[in-house]
C-alpha cells in the first residue's frame, strides 16, 4: 500500500467519524426531541431523555474533534494539487470549530438549567434553558456557513487531482453552495423553511461527503493520478 493510500485511508477513517458522530448529534438527536411549535414539550424531552440528550453532546464534541484532524490529513494529501487552495480549505473548516464547541456550551447551559439549578425559579430555569438552546442553534447556523465554505476549495482540489473521482468533486462544490443557499436564503427569504426546496439543498453535500469518505476508506486514491495534475501555489 503507498504511502497516499494509507493517508487516504485514514483520512477516510476520520471522515466516517464526523459522518456517524454529526449524523447522531445533529440528526437523529435533535429528531428524537423536537416537538414543532411547542418549546415547553421539547424541554420537557430534553429532561425525560436527559442520557440521549447528553449522548448527542458528547457526540458532538468528537464530531468536531474529528473535523479538525480532517482538513489537515487531507491537507497532506491534496496539498501539492494547488497549496493556496489547500490552506483556504483548511482555514475554513478549521474556523467552525471554535464556533460549534461554542454552541455546545449552550446545550451544557441548558442541561444545567433545566437538571441542577437548584434556587432558581423553575419559570426563570426554563425560560433561561429555551434561551440557551436557541443560542445553540444560532452558533449551529453560522457553523453551517464555513461547513459550506470548506466543500467549495476541497470538492475543487478533488475534482482537479483526478484522485478520486471527479463526480465526488463536483457534489462537493455543488453541496457548499448548497449550504451557503441555505444561510442566506434563511436570513433574506421569509417562510424559506417551509419551501420543499429546502428541504433537498443539503442533497448533494450528503452525497458529496459520504461519497468522498467511503471511497478514500475503501479504495484509497488513484496512485498514478496522485501527482499527474500539480498546480502550482501562484
């Protein structure tokens, strides 16, 4: 096995990581909990299911520890395709880090409020609890931003390495713009959330993304193409 095969491979290792670990704190979680339009009925679960809710936590924090070992095995691996886009595709996805582990503190907040806050009111409790998860999800939604940045100059160093396959590459572009449709199509289109086409715009990141893990865990890359197409950093 070459020396960019084991790389791919464990680089896709830590991928199928940040895909389980976001799949579960990001979906299934929040799934399991969610009570639309009644906020005192989705704390209510997040008390009655208080071990999913802090499993989704913790999931949370290895997902993003993950994600910020990713950028920089694939670094590694792509780097000699074009260094300046490289480091613009580590810099972003790093940059979402300190973002998401601050969403988290409010989900630590919230367990906190609505499990251990012993003198408080419990009106003032939940009140300050639907607070913090309101908080979480806005550090959630501005992660997203640079969850959608980092696919544009990665899905780009795919698709012109030849190492994988350029399908991949293009989803991966299609899924950052994607997610940065999402953000300001939220923010400037009113009832955005209730077109069916929102519900299909994070498509083609999904693909793009389990695609690229499960083809750098189980094939590697193309040895022959690893240096074939080199830009340089200017």
């Amino acid at each position: 096995m070459t020396h960019e095969n084991r790389l791919a491979r464990c680089a896709g290792l830590v991928y199928l990581v940040v895909v389980v670990t976001g799949f579960f704190s990001l979906g299934y979680v929040p799934g399991r909990l969610a009570a639309p339009g009644d906020p005192p009925a989705m704390l209510a679960n997040v008390v009655a299911h208080e071990a999913l809710f802090r499993a989704g936590i913790v999931s949370f924090m290895i997902e993003q520890v993950a994600f910020l070992l990713l950028p920089l095995l694939l670094f590694r691996l792509l780097h000699r395709v074009h260094q300046r886009v490289a480091v613009a595709m580590v810099a972003l996805a790093v940059t979402a880090v300190p973002v998401a582990l601050i969403g988290v503190m409010h989900r630590l907040d919230a367990l906190w409020l609505l499990t251990d806050s012993h003198g408080l009111p419990v009106a003032t409790a939940t009140a300050l609890a639907s607070l913090a998860l309101k908080s979480y999800g806005h550090a959630i939604f501005v992660a997203s931003l640079f969850w959608g940045l980092w696919l544009l100059p990665f899905g780009y160093l795919v698709f012109t390495s030849r190492m994988l396959p350029r399908l991949a590459g293009l989803l991966l572009m299609l899924g950052g713009i994607g997610y940065l449709v999402d953000v300001f199509a939220d923010l400037l289109l009113p009832g955005y959330a209730d077109m069916a086409f929102s519900n299909y715009v994070h498509l083609p990141a999904a693909l793009g993304e389990i695609g690229t893990c499960l083809w750098l865990l189980l094939m590697g890359v193309r040895a022959g193409d690893a240096q074939a197409q080199p830009r340089s950093a200017t």
